[in-house]
C-alpha cells in the first residue's frame, strides 16, 4: 500500500533526509587513504545520535551497523570493517535515519583520487542517470518511466550493467514502503506517481554486468566479474511538473572539493 504524505509530514522528511545529508557530509570531510570503514561508520553514528535521531539501517532485519560502506566491486550493504581505504578506491556510502517518526535515506559515491578514467565515467553516469530518473518522476507519471530513464542511459548509452535484484523504494514512517522503483523497466508502466509520494531513488549501475551475488556475510553484494560498482540515491517527493528533492549533494561536494584525498568536479 502507497502512503501519501500530508505537507507536514514531507516537511518533517525533509528534516530526516537533509541530516543524512550532513552526515554523509561529515564523512565526506573525514575519507582519505588510511582510514577504515569501521571509522566512518562509528563517526556516523556519533552523528546521527548527536542530532538526536537514531540510524535507520542498525539492527534493521539483524543488520549491525549505522551505514552501508561499499568498496570498489562492493555493490551495496557492505560491512563497515577493518580494511584500510586506499588511493583509487570508489567508496560507496548509504545511510538512513529515523527522526521524528519518518526515515531519510541517501546514498552517495567517493572517489579515493587518483582515479582512473573509467571509474570516473562509471560515477559521473551513475549520478546522472539519478538526475534523469528524478526528471520523470513527476504526478500523471509511472515508476516505469524512471525506471527506463536510469536503465536506458546506463545500459543503452554507455553499456554499463544496471542491477536488477535491488530496487528503490518508497519510504515514509517505515524504512521500505511502497512503491519498488527499480532502475530498469519500461515506459508507462508500474504504480502511478501521485502528489505527496515520498520515494527513494538509488542507480546502482556496475562497469561491466549487472549480474550480482552475496558475499558469505549474507549482506554484502558484489559484482559477478569483480568489476568496480557505483551507488548514489536521493529522497524525493513526487509534485506537479518536477520533483521536490528532500536531500541533497551541496555539501558532500563542497567537502569533496575540501578534501584533497577526493576526486571532485567529474
């Protein structure tokens, strides 16, 4: 079932995406070769308890931390560890949080620079084919219609793989709700985008196929050919004509362009 949102209750989303935008601003400050993803996730937590929420993904059907941290063919639901960051890396950061009885959820990509071409060509189509997905994602329209904008510009442009078993999702007082909003499928097909829909868009395209597995943690998803993977997402509000975007990217890349361990401007 699809739960519309009153224009209070988009406000109060609005607050729970825009601090998992800090947050994921805040880690944007802290990645550089060296550190671990354990690190960052022990900060983001810090974080988010400090803004007086509580992370939307700890103990969420047994998961055990604050944050997904993806590194390299590390798709998505990677396990903060132990393991040093290091210079190349692509480090894929997902986070959610609960406040004020509604979720955020937001997803952001960090290149460990240098980088190399087609790692950057893989971020920057990534984070475009979100920009197209949210475009349609507009009253009168279908999911299917973001659905196709993100498969089209990644598999038929760039022919980029487009994972098919992990889909966006509508979210609003539980983390997961109606409507899935898959990243690839066909026009004028699927559940229809009314005013005051609350979705999470997330691409997560792969350099070569788009064939996945899991790691032996039961979690973690990684490419089947071991190819590096990129994941970036926004919490938006379907309205007439074009999208209200409830999270943002401004201040993860204002840190990016700061922080002379990352990649910025691709």
């Amino acid at each position: 079932m699809v739960h519309i949102k009153t224009t209070a209750e988009v406000e109060l989303m609005r607050e729970s995406a825009l601090l998992v935008s800090q947050t994921l601003s805040e880690l944007a400050s802290l990645i550089k070769p060296g550190i671990t993803t354990s690190m960052l996730d022990k900060r983001a937590e810090e974080f988010i308890l400090d803004n007086k929420a509580v992370p939307s993904f700890k103990n969420y059907k047994g998961y055990p931390f604050a944050t997904c941290i993806s590194v390299n063919d590390a798709v998505v639901h990677g396990f903060p560890n132990s393991n040093i960051i290091k210079e190349g890396d692509l480090v894929s950061v997902d986070v959610g949080v609960f406040k004020n009885g509604f979720h955020g959820d937001s997803a952001y990509t960090f290149g460990l620079a240098p980088v190399v071409e087609e790692h950057k060509l893989l971020m920057q189509v990534t984070r475009q084919s979100l920009y197209l997905g949210i475009e349609r994602a507009h009253v009168g329209n279908r999911v299917g219609d973001i659905s196709n904008a993100i498969q089209e510009f990644a598999e038929r442009n760039h022919h980029m793989g487009v994972v098919r078993e992990l889909v966006g999702h509508g979210l609003g007082r539980h983390l997961h709700e109606d409507p899935q909003v898959p990243n690839f499928g066909k026009k004028g097909t699927g559940a229809k985008l009314k005013e005051n829909m609350v979705i999470a868009i997330e691409p997560m395209i792969n350099l070569g196929t788009k064939d996945v597995f899991y790691d032996s943690d039961g979690w973690t998803v990684r490419t089947r050919d071991g190819k590096f993977s990129a994941h970036y997402e926004h919490t938006i509000c379907i309205k007439k004509g074009k999208a209200d975007i409830l999270s943002s990217f401004d201040g993860i890349i204002q840190q990016e362009k700061l922080n002379s361990s990352l990649m910025s401007d691709y």
